[in-house]
C-alpha cells in the first residue's frame, strides 16, 4: 500500500534512525538498510512494507521511500471530502472526488478522526502503482 508522509528529523540521539514520520498517526522508520536521499521537513509517496504489533497503538510502520513530493503539490483533504474504512485499529482514507494527487489529513483532523473512531493509524490511500486490494497487516 501507498502513502503520502512528511518526514522529520528524529532528534533522539539514541535511536538508529534518523528519520520519522508522524503522518500515519503510529510512527513510521525507514527500513533499514534501504538507500535514500530522504531529508528533514520533506513530504515523499512511500509503499508501507510492514506494520510491527498490528491491532495495537505500539510499534511502528516500516516504510521504503519511492518519490519525494514537492510542498507545492500537496493536497490537503478537507471534512466531507473523503471515504473512511477502518480496519484492525487503522483508518484507511479515500478521497471522494478526486483520487490522483498527492493527498494528505492535516494534523489536527488526523488527531480528531482518531479520538472519534479510537484509532491508532491513519492511512490515506494513494495510488502510486498498480497494487493488490490488500491490507498492510502481515506484508
């Protein structure tokens, strides 16, 4: 599955990654030991390899970072203007009218959709390539 995330410097000398990202509510890491040009305070599409302790607020995504996305062509969804599934904890967001772009929640709609629906992961659906209608869990 596809994604758009803004990714951020992680400023925890103990951690191994230097990288994060809050956009899918649940934290998210590139893999290791994937190469990269990512950098802080960009936004990039990434295919979601893996979600560690599925169905609970701990743990983390592992991401691979495929197109980085200039700030001008980010999209920001707005109340009524999308589709929510949810499944195992994570809400997984379709916008309505128009699928192609590169599309993301805002922070504070993000923090209120998961209060609402008691979730731990928000996922925006993007299209990036031709992928299976499958669910992250266990990829």
């Amino acid at each position: 599955m596809y994604t758009v995330v803004k990714f951020f410097a992680n400023y925890d000398r103990k951690s191994q990654n230097p990288l994060i990202t809050h956009s899918l509510l649940k934290i998210g890491f590139i893999k290791k030991g994937i190469p990269h040009t990512v950098e802080h305070d960009e936004f990039w599409t990434v295919r979601i390899l893996k979600e560690t302790s599925p169905g609970r607020a701990q743990g983390c995504f592992l991401l691979e970072p495929i197109q980085k996305i200039e700030k001008s062509d980010i999209l920001r969804l707005l109340p009524n203007t999308f589709s929510i599934r949810e499944n195992n904890g994570i809400l997984y967001i379709s916008p309505m009218k128009r699928k192609d772009g590169y599309w993301i929640v805002p922070l504070i709609q993000r923090k209120m959709l998961a209060a609402e629906y008691k979730a731990y992961g928000l996922v925006v659906e993007h299209q990036q390539e031709p992928v299976e209608d499958a669910e992250i869990h266990g990829v």
